[in-house]
C-alpha cells in the first residue's frame, strides 16, 4: 500500500536550473496537493488541485507550476530555482468531503546554490 | 486571511497528560485538524473537529469551541514515540476547501 508517492527524495539544483518534482497517489483521491516547509514554519500551500484538470493557487504560487497529468499524478515545476526557494516539499492527497484527512508523501528536501 | 497560534515547544515526562492550545482567526471555517510528524517525515492525521466538543481517538483527544476559536490537543499516558511535532490546521472555505496549517508544537516527551 504505497499511498503517496514522492521523487525525488533528495535534489541538489544550482540558481538558475529547472527541475519538476514528481507526485503519485494510489487511493484514488481526487483531490491533490503541494505543501513547502521551511524551518520553524507550518505547511504552506502552493498549488492544489480540487480534481483531474484544475489547479489554483496556494498561499505560495509564486516561482511554481504544477501540472495535474491525470487523476494519479500531480507534478511541481520550478522554471527557475531560487535559494530562497530551498525547502521541504510534501505532495498530499484527499478525497472529496471536507472532512476527509490529507495523506503525506515523504517529501523532496531540495536544496539550491 | 488565516492565522493560527499554538505554542513553539512544549515538554513533558513519560506518563504525564499534555494538552497542546491552538487558537485561530479565519473566515469560513468548516473545521480543526491536528496532524503529527516525526523528525521532518511525512506528516500524519490525527483528528479532525467539525464540530464543538470532543473528539476521543485511543490515547489523543482533540476538542473545538468554535465561539472561542479555540481548540487543543490533549495527549494522555505519553509514550517517548509521542515526541514529534504536532500541527493544528484549520479547513476554510473560499472557493475550494483547503487547510492552513500552525507553525507546529515541538512535544519532547522525557523518561
């Protein structure tokens, strides 16, 4: 039962490169999420998607794509990496009611030079 | 906006009852979440109050005074697996429901 899957699990970028962090879940939910933490901060919402084919903003979009590739994947795109950029990032994955409980991956700590 | 409040650091010693506070401004709340997480890993459900009151889950119980926003934690017989930190996050409605998580309450559980 692998439920949220999350690639890479470490990364190294230089200021500048580009890179996507990939996400997968196999519950079937339709409702998908990408979170950063930084140190001494909650989760803070950058992208999510209520359902295959839409994604919004989060409270963090700036700097970010996502692409929703089907109701499975959700992937995380950094055109442009930042140092201010380097974080943990956690893709999460719900179903549709509003109570229903986000599920984890184990997270991409990125780091940018 | 949404902002939440909860402690930075709390401890206590194998055994002992801890409650972890969480007070919240927001608008359209539908309800409170407390999630777990271990050293950095994936953070983990706990319990969700949609509701005033109290809501029992083995050891933890979470509790909502939605005229107060206001909710805690409470964590009974603590175990030295209970250090981790722990999230409030609130579910709002605007447009989409999505959750605004806490800045986390480190718990160090002692022997």
């Amino acid at each position: 039962n692998a439920g949220v899957t999350q690639t890479p699990k470490f990364q190294v970028l230089k200021t500048g490169q580009s890179m996507t962090l990939q996400c997968a879940q196999d519950m079937n939910h339709n409702s998908m999420y990408w979170y950063r933490q930084d140190p001494g901060m909650g989760l803070r919402l950058i992208y999510y998607s209520a359902s295959e084919g839409t994604t919004d903003k989060g409270e963090v979009p700036n700097g970010y794509n996502v692409s929703r590739l089907n109701k499975r994947e959700f992937s995380l795109r950094l055109e442009s990496a930042a140092p201010s950029q380097t974080s943990v990032y956690f893709c999460a994955s719900s179903g549709a009611s509003s109570n229903q409980p986000q599920h984890f991956g184990d997270g991409t700590r990125l780091s940018i030079l | 906006g949404q902002s939440l409040e909860q402690p930075s650091e709390v401890t206590a010693v194998e055994g002992a009852i801890v409650q972890i506070n969480c007070t919240y401004q927001t608008s359209g709340f539908y309800g409170l979440s407390w999630y777990q997480q271990h050293d950095g890993g994936a953070p983990t459900f706990l319990s969700y109050n949609g509701l005033d009151g109290l809501e029992e889950t083995g050891r933890f119980s979470s509790f909502l005074s939605r005229s107060d926003s206001y909710g805690y934690l409470l964590l009974q017989e603590l175990q030295m697996k209970d250090s981790a930190s722990y999230f409030c996050a609130v579910r709002s409605y605007s447009g989409y429901s999505t959750l605004t998580f806490g800045k986390g309450t480190m718990l160090l559980v002692s022997p």
